[in-house]
C-alpha cells in the first residue's frame, strides 16, 4: 500500500499540469476576455483583428472600454506610425507617442526582435505602483492569471525591446 501512495504521488509530480490551448481562456481584464492562441490556427478572424493575437486584444480592449479603435497594421510595432486612433463612429482621436511615464490605459509597444517577437508587440497598462507596471496582453506567456485582471509585472527598465508607448488624449 505505501509503495502505491509512493507510486502515485509520483506520477502525480510528472504528469504535465493542463497547459492552455487555443481560445482557452486565460483571464480578464476590464471585462474584456483574454484567449489563448497557443497552437492556434492563422488567419481566424474576430471583430477585432486576426485571433487571438496581441493587436486583436488591445483594438477589442479599447473598442470594449474607450468606444475607440485604430486603423489595421501589419506589425504590432506599426502602432507608432499610426497617426491617430478614431471613435467607433469615425472621429479621430489624436495620441502622443512617447517612452516616458506610461500610466493606467497606455499602450506599450515592443519592437521585432529575432527570436520570439518577430511582428513586436502590444499591451494594455492597467495599473501602476511603486515603479511596477501591470499588464494585460495575449500572445504572451500562454498562462492562466490566475484571478488577476493582468498578465504579468513588468518594470520598464528591464525591457529592452520597448520601443514606445501610446497615450490616448481625452474624447472631446
């Protein structure tokens, strides 16, 4: 009997916990759903962009919390050549691009590298503490959130590949 309960509980140890596959939910964020797209199919599209990648996830954030949205872009780093985000009835909505003080509902933006981002990347700040950046993305991680509303903690510092950040100026 103790050679079974030893038995078990190893197995129990080695078997691989459930890992998040392809619009499996990871978490939420402002009521807005995060996907996974862990081996995912390409070129599915949703209301928002192609599934479940990281522009899909910051237009349908914006559309779902500011009633805003952008043009399409080809790369998530091509957020910064974007001269204006518009309302979801047209109107345009200017931005300033800087690399200083992101705060609550800024957009990071990340540049290609030639290892995992190849296309960049994007995400939402949802708050900020002592230096501390908290985030909401998809595409990144493939991790439940564990009743979160962000993904991970970042400090700015200690990204290299952060290009820029987005802030949204007021609806008029």
């Amino acid at each position: 009997m103790i050679l079974f309960l030893i038995f078990y509980f190893l197995i129990f140890l080695y078997v691989p916990q459930h890992v998040p596959y392809y619009g499996d939910v990871l978490g939420w964020s402002e009521g807005v759903v995060v996907f996974s797209n862990y081996k995912g199919k390409r070129n599915e599209r949703s209301y928002a962009g192609e599934k479940w990648e990281c522009i899909e996830f910051v237009r349908r954030f914006l559309m779902n919390t500011r009633g805003i949205t952008f043009d399409e872009i080809d790369h998530a780093y091509d957020i910064l050549n974007l001269p204006s985000f518009q309302t979801l009835d047209g109107k345009k909505i200017p931005i300033d691009k800087t690399t200083n003080n992101p705060e609550k509902g800024d957009i990071l933006v990340w540049d290609k590298d030639n290892k995992d981002m190849k296309n960049g990347h994007v995400a939402i700040v949802v708050s900020k503490d002592n230096g501390n950046l908290f985030i909401a993305e998809q595409n990144w991680e493939n991790k439940d959130w564990e009743d979160r509303n962000y993904s991970r903690m970042i400090r700015i510092e200690t990204e290299p590949h952060l290009i820029g950040l987005i802030k949204i100026k007021a609806i008029l």
